[in-house]
C-alpha cells in the first residue's frame, strides 16, 4: 500500500442492548475469547501495517486508557479523545481530526467483529480514487439494516433506510476508508450521522464513495446472543484474530480456572480466569467471566455469566445474561433471554422465562 494510514476506531457507546453486562465496562472491552472485544481489532488493524490509532471514546473512556495504555504492548501508539456529548457517528469521526496525521485513515465501529481483508480494502480505495470507500457485506435478510445499493463499478449509488422490502442485501458493515479532507469537512459544533449525513450529501455533491463487498467473517456484537455467538467464533476460529492465533478449539480455558474432570466444556465456551466448574456441569457455547463458580450438575447454554457470580447445583441456564456477583440457588431455570442485575440474589428452585432484569 501506498503513504502512510492512520486508524480510528468509534468506542463511545454504551452498549445499552448489552446490560447488565455493560454496567461495569464498555461494550468493547467486555471479555471476548478471553481479552477485551477491542484487543482483537487492536491486532488486526496493527497487522495490517497500520501504527497510529486514535479511540474516539466517550462512555467509562478512563477504561480503555487504564487498559490499553499508550498502545505499546500492541506496538501501536494510541490516541484518546473524549466525546463530552453525544455526537453520532459522524460527529465522533470529526470530533479527533486534529489528531489525525496521514492523508488515508481507516474508520471502525468498535463492536464490530469481522475478518475484512484490511491491507485489500486500502489497495481497492486507492485503485478506484474514492473520497471515501465502504466495506459492505452481504446478509440473508437485509430488512433489519439500511441497504447500501451499488452499480457496475462499484460505486455506491444510495444509502437506504430499513426497508421491508429492500433492494439489495448489501449492508454497512461498518468499516470504512476516509480521505482526510472529508473528515475535515464534517461539521464539529453538533452532532452528525455518516450514514444519514455525511455519505448522502457527498453523493449528492457527485463525490466517488465506493463500495469494497466480500463474504469475510461479519457479526455485529450488539446483542447478547450475538456476544456469546461472536466470542464462541472466536475460540473456534470461525472468525478470525490474531491474538488467538494457534490457541482455537472447542472451548478456551484461562490460566487459574478450576474444572472437574468430569465437567464438559464445549461450543466454543470460554471460561474465564479463577473459574471454578463442579462435577459434571456442562458449559456449553457460553462465556463465563473471571471468578465464575458453576455448581455441580449446572447446565450453562448460550450464556453470559458474569465476575464472581454463583450458579448452584443443577441449575440451568439457556440464552441468559448473569450479572456480576448474582447469587443463583440450586435447581434454577432461566430460560429465553432473561437477565439477572449484578449482585441479585435468587432462591433454590426458582423459574423464570421472561427477558426481564
């Protein structure tokens, strides 16, 4: 690739389709086949040959400092700016354009798992002369996005709203290529949107935004089911990292966890460090936090368990999030997308099916 390339990557958000689990920490720096969500992206963006990267943070924005620190045990030199208002996804962009060094800069949204082929996105910006490039993937079912239609030779021709019926199962996948001088030309002073904003008024002015399209590893971790779907990728080396290059399998163990010999760890589970897991629990596709006590017999499918919590003996759970240091009894049910707030505490042979805290 050609000149120099900087990244930014939008952090800010507070991850609110993801508490309880979000109360504690950012959506990006939850956990994720065991290292923050964000360390996978870190990896690849650095082995793309890319060294600066500026987070655009806003929500616990001291986390990912304490964490990540000026970026050198990644090899990277990391930049943070605070967002002290919200101010979209354009206005996030905008907002850290003075730190912004190189004429090309790489453009995530932090919650974003995928496998893009970063080093052939820039070669295809740089071929087709864009101001601006879009990495789109494409979806069975596009009515639950904005479609993102484009022509011949790949230009993108419209940005479209959820539609029942839309035209192209293209989507955003929320990776772009900007040219420095249209984020120099995102207002700073009130809060903007690329996707309803920015990219429309450059099609209209008969600016080039391209489309780079592939079939790579996609999932948007917004959701509970896509978190535990997303991390159990990970471990088994569906979706890529760098990070966990040769460690993938059936299940990741941390270093501290505890598990019987009997237990069964499959589906991609992590289990996080100090972990204890009783005689003959099954864990199955699921990501349990650091200090997780799993009693025996528990069945753990599809789930979240968080720091410290307690599930008792022959306990099930299927497609639920556990907050941090909740106390489950023996002979629990949680079933159907339940959540459980940090530090509650419920009785032996509860049941409950309902998707409420």
């Amino acid at each position: 690739m050609s000149g120099g390339v900087d990244a930014i990557v939008l952090v800010g958000g507070q991850g609110t389709r993801l508490r309880p689990l979000t109360l504690s920490a950012p959506k990006p720096m939850l956990p994720t086949a065991g290292v923050p969500l964000l360390t996978h992206l870190l990896s690849r963006i650095k082995a793309a040959g890319v060294d600066h990267v500026i987070l655009g943070t806003s929500y616990q924005a001291s986390v990912f400092s304490d964490y990540f620190g000026d970026g050198a045990d990644l090899g990277l030199a990391l930049d943070y700016v605070v967002e002290d208002e919200p101010l979209g996804t354009g206005g996030a962009i905008g907002n850290v354009r003075h730190l912004v060094r190189a004429d090309r800069v790489l453009v995530f949204n932090g919650d974003v798992l995928s496998g893009c082929d970063l080093p052939a996105l820039l070669e295809h910006h740089d071929r087709s002369g864009a101001v601006v490039t879009l990495h789109l993937t494409e979806v069975p079912d596009a009515r639950a996005f904005g479609c993102v239609p484009t022509d011949d030779a790949s230009r993108v021709t419209a940005f479209l709203e959820k539609d029942p019926n839309p035209i192209t199962n293209q989507i955003n996948a929320g990776t772009y290529v900007f040219q420095r001088q249209v984020i120099e030309s995102i207002p700073v002073d009130r809060p903007v949107s690329v996707e309803r904003e920015t990219f429309p008024q450059l099609l209209e002015s008969g600016a080039h935004v391209n489309a780079f399209v592939d079939a790579s590893y996609w999932r948007d971790l917004g959701k509970p089911s896509d978190f535990v779907a997303g991390s159990a990728d990970l471990v088994r080396g569906i979706a890529p990292s760098q990070v966990l290059a040769g460690r993938t399998g059936s299940h990741l163990i941390l270093d501290g966890a505890s598990v019987a010999a009997d237990a069964v760890i499959t589906g991609g589970a992590t289990i996080g460090a100090g972990c204890v897991i009783g005689a003959g629990a099954v864990v199955d596709g699921s990501v349990l936090f650091d200090g997780a006590w799993i009693g025996a017999g528990a069945v753990i499918s599809d789930s979240v368990i968080g720091r410290d919590a307690r599930v008792g003996e022959r306990t099930v759970l299927r497609d639920v999030v556990i907050g941090d240091r909740v106390r489950l009894g023996a002979h629990v049910e949680l079933t159907s997308g339940a959540r459980v707030w940090p530090d509650v505490v419920l009785a032996d042979n509860s049941v409950r099916f309902s998707s409420d805290g």
